[in-house]
C-alpha cells in the first residue's frame, strides 16, 4: 500500500502492493555489497520532495512480496540532492524508515530567454536548490533575464528584491504579497506585476512605496470591479492605458 498523510508528512511504500511503479536499476543494485531487503519503506517529514523524487535515483525495486534496497544508492541519492537538509535511515523489524530535514525553499524564480522559461527555487539566502521543478507556492514567480544570474549566483539586484518582498510576509502587504502571482523583472528599468484572477498588468517601479500604491490601486479596481488592461504606478498618481 501507500499512504500519504494530508500534508504530505508520511509515505510508506509497501511490496504488497504490487501496481505501484517504482523505477529499478538492476545493474546498479547487483553491483553494490550493501543490498537488503524490506516488507515496507517508510518517507517521513517531507513537505517539498515527492517521494518518487527519491526512489527514481536510489535503486529501489519490488520482487514478489519483498522490497529491494540498495542502501548505499539510496543514501548517495540522499546526499545529492539539494532539497535534503540531513537524514536518517533506521532499519527495523523489516520495514526501512527514510527520515528528511529538507532545507526551506523561500523564493519562486523563472530564467526567461526568449520565449522559454526555466523555473528554479532557492532557499532564504538565494542559493538555488532546485531546478525544473516547483515544490512551493508561498511566494510569487518572479521572472528575470539572464543578466541576472551567473552560473547559480543572483545579481545584488535581484537578492535586494527578493528580500524586499519577503519582508512583506508578516507586514501589511501579507495579503498583497498572496495576491500576486507573477512579477516580471526582465526589465531592469520597472517590474510588471499580475495579480491573481485579475487581468490587469501593474507597471511600476520595484520599491516599497510602490508596493504600497499598488496594493491602495488593487484595492480601488476590486471595489468598483473594474479592471484596465495597464495601470502605470508613479510617485504621484496611476495612469490608465485602455484596452
């Protein structure tokens, strides 16, 4: 069987259940001297990884009624990846528990160049943590342009905007922050930001006091439920663009 709870905090695969698919790398499991066999393997803690994120990289098959583990894959794709904080592996009674601190994935970044998009998240501290996929939804996607980014450092431009935003969290733009769902800093001159289940493009630039304008702009365009397609923010007043 498998079991999730509602939070994703505990998986358990069992041999019994035989349907599930779980990929295996027999050559990689008959090489190693570190091979055991379990009734149940047991995910704990996970809030971000999914569980297959691990066993697609550990070596891990199903023969008749028992589970095959190659301990030492399974700890080397720990290891690996960059959403594991630390682990622990505890062996008992037949059943193989995989216990996870996973590091905190804080920001929401997509690389635009041209019309692709390469999404990665990073921790608190900007490092980049994973690639390609989206394991949080707490904070906006903030898009960028290459000029931004070299190899996995972020420009002083982008850490200083993201730590912009992510005091916001516990301010009184908690509820603004929630709302938006993208904000677009391809140009280094003003940001353009799409708020949710709204069509209206905020262009602005990317400053406190902005911000502040924008959620008051938000705020008016919910209450009279009317929606431009441009709002330009500037110090002293928004201009409309009709469309």
């Amino acid at each position: 069987m498998i079991k999730n709870s509602i939070h994703g905090k505990i998986i358990i695969i069992s041999a019994a259940f035989t349907a599930i698919l779980i990929y295996s790398h027999a050559d990689a499991v008959a090489a190693s001297k570190d091979i055991k066999k379990f009734k149940v393997i047991e995910f704990k803690d996970f809030n971000y990884l999914s569980k297959n994120e691990i066993v697609d990289k550990a070596g891990i098959k199903i023969d008749s009624s028992e589970i095959i583990v190659d301990i030492d894959l399974l700890r080397k794709a720990l290891i690996e990846q960059p959403l594991v904080k630390t682990f622990k592996i505890v062996e008992k009674g037949g059943r193989l528990s995989v216990i996870i601190r996973e590091n905190e994935l804080v920001f929401l970044c997509g690389l635009k160049n041209g019309d692709e998009l390469s999404l990665f998240e990073t921790d608190g501290n900007f490092k980049i943590i994973s690639k390609g996929r989206v394991h949080a939804f707490n904070m906006p996607l903030v898009i960028i342009n290459k000029d931004d980014i070299s190899g996995n450092n972020l420009s002083g431009r982008i850490k200083n905007f993201l730590y912009l935003i992510r005091g916001f969290a516990n301010g009184k733009l908690s509820g603004l922050l929630q709302e938006i769902d993208e904000i677009d800093l391809t140009d280094a001159q003003s940001a353009v930001i799409h708020l949710k289940g709204r069509r209206t493009l905020f262009i602005m630039m990317p400053d406190k006091d902005n911000f502040l304008r924008l959620n008051v702009s938000a705020g008016y365009f919910d209450r009279i439920m009317y929606y431009p397609r441009v709002f330009k923010i500037t110090s002293a007043l928004g201009i409309i663009k009709k469309g």
